[in-house]
C-alpha cells in the first residue's frame, strides 16, 4: 500500500478516488492510483479484485467538443 504521508485511502472506501496518480495512460483515459484502482475519463473504476463501478458522471453532462 501507500509508502509516503499521509496514506492513501483503500480501494474498498467511499474516497477512494481520493489517492495518489501513480501512473496514467495519456490518451488512453486511464489513470492507476496508489490504492491499486484503475480511474478511468469517463469516470469508471475497476477495482484491484476485478470489481467493474460503471461511470458516475451526471446525466446531461457533455465533453468539452462545441
């Protein structure tokens, strides 16, 4: 788990988006914490035990495109 202050949170709590970026995948839209979950753009998850979280993001919202 986390090796710097303070610790990240786990990848099983409410805040879990919450930890360090330790890695990301550019234009791929991904983005791995230190918690060992998988962020991705559109607001996803996949948690270290394979867990899949559909994306949050509130309806109505649209990308940066005009």
């Amino acid at each position: 788990m986390c090796r710097h202050p303070p610790p990240c949170p786990p990848a099983e709590a409410s805040d879990r988006e919450a930890a360090r970026v330790i890695a990301h995948g550019g234009l791929q839209g991904w983005s791995l914490l230190c918690n060992k979950l998988l962020l991705f753009e559109d607001t996803g998850e996949l948690l270290p035990n394979g867990q899949a979280i559909a994306p949050q993001r509130p309806v109505g919202e649209r990308g940066a495109c005009t």
